[in-house]
C-alpha cells in the first residue's frame, strides 16, 4: 500500500515539475535560422521572378518570435507595356505553438505578421494619341517606394533530423498601404505580391537549422493513476 502510494505521488510531482518547468520558461532555447525553398525554385526556373527570404524564430516557451527578410524583383510583360521592380522587405511577429506535449518540441502555429517593403519600380506604356494619332512610348519610374501590410500565419515545424528541421508558413496578407506613388500604383509590392486584390495568399516551404542556446527542460508526460 505504501509502494502504490508512493508511486502514485511521485507520478503526481514529476507531471506537476514538468507542466511548471514548460509554463514559466520563457527564457530562449535555440535560435532557428533558415531559407524559403519556393523563392529558390521560382528564381531558378521563372525568368520573370528573382529572390531569396531568410527566416528566423526565437522560442519564449510556447510563443515564437518571429523575423523574415528577402529580396525580390519581378517583371510584367504585356503588349500595352511592361513593368518591373526591385526590392527588399521585412517581416516581423508572433508564432503560437498549440503542440506543447510533442517531445520533439515540434509545432503546430497560428500567428501575425507587420510587413514593411522597400523597393523601386519602372512602367513603360504604348500609348495611343488621339491627336498625333500616333503610338507613344511613355515611361515611369519611382524610387523609394515604401509598402506596408498585415498577415495571418499559420504552418508547421518539424524536426527532420538533429538540428535540421522543414515546415511550410501559409500567409494571409491583408492592408496594404503604399507611399511615394505619385503617376501609378504598384502592380506588384515585395514580400508581398500582386496588388490588384485587397487580400492575397502566400505560401513558403522552408529549411531550419537550429541553434541551442541552452539546454531543453526535459519534457515529461506522465498520467496520474
């Protein structure tokens, strides 16, 4: 009676220690740093895309910090015209991990993102004057254009094998704002994507490798009997 009781506790305390070491340590694990796969491929393989992102996130028990920055520049071609542009942005934000019982730690989010673009863009038109009843080739540039938008996030982290770890971030990005548009709005705005909808959706499979700052709590799941 006295073993069965004693086990029972000591079952009670480790499930209490682990709950209690995983819900009050906030302080940083690891860092995890890596690159978008689908930017990589688009570069490679489209001759209108050229771009790179990295990603990174920092975990604070089971929230997750969140940064990204890329590079990206894209041309349209029609035959009224075409368009171009070149830039860089950032993202910054919050992942909620909701599998916080996974030994491996891996993870299941929901989260929101502030993007910020930096970028310059060039339109060339054929244009018809109805009074030269000529063909015109006109031309427009802007230089420090500035965007701006939201994102809700959502996606998975899995570890693959020690330090490496794969996962995909679904974007719903939302509120766009451009500055510095004076003769033509962005067709296209950096990090985010084509503008001729108020929302939009992006999608990024990507490739971790992580960085222990210290050592894991040791999870333990135990069930009281």
């Amino acid at each position: 009676m006295l073993l069965i009781t004693s086990t029972a506790f000591s079952q009670d305390v480790d499930t209490v220690r682990a709950d209690s070491v995983i819900k009050h340590s906030f302080i940083p694990t690891g860092i995890r740093i890596g690159t978008d796969l689908i930017s990589i491929g688009k570069t490679q393989f489209q001759n209108n895309f050229s771009g790179w992102e990295v990603n990174a996130d920092v975990d604070f028990y089971r929230y997750f910090l969140a940064l990204d920055y890329g590079s990206w520049s894209r041309t349209f071609t029609s035959d009224s015209g075409n368009y171009a542009n070149d830039g860089t942005y950032w993202r910054v934000g919050v992942d909620v991990n909701f599998l916080l019982k996974d030994i491996d730690r891996n993870l299941f989010f929901l989260g929101m993102r502030y993007g910020k673009a930096n970028f310059s863009e060039d339109l060339n038109v054929y244009a018809y004057n109805q009074f030269t009843k000529t063909y015109e080739d006109l031309n427009y540039s802007h230089s420090g254009v500035n965007a701006r938008w939201f994102e809700l996030t959502t996606g998975i982290r899995v570890k693959i094998w020690k330090v490496i770890w794969m996962g995909y971030t679904a974007r719903f990005k939302f509120g766009l704002k451009a500055d510095n548009t004076t003769d033509i709005i962005p067709a296209d705005v950096p990090g985010y994507g084509r503008t001729n909808k108020d929302s939009y959706w992006g999608f990024n499979y990507q490739i971790f490798i992580r960085i222990p700052v210290r050592k894991q709590p040791t999870l333990i799941i135990s069930e009281k009997k």
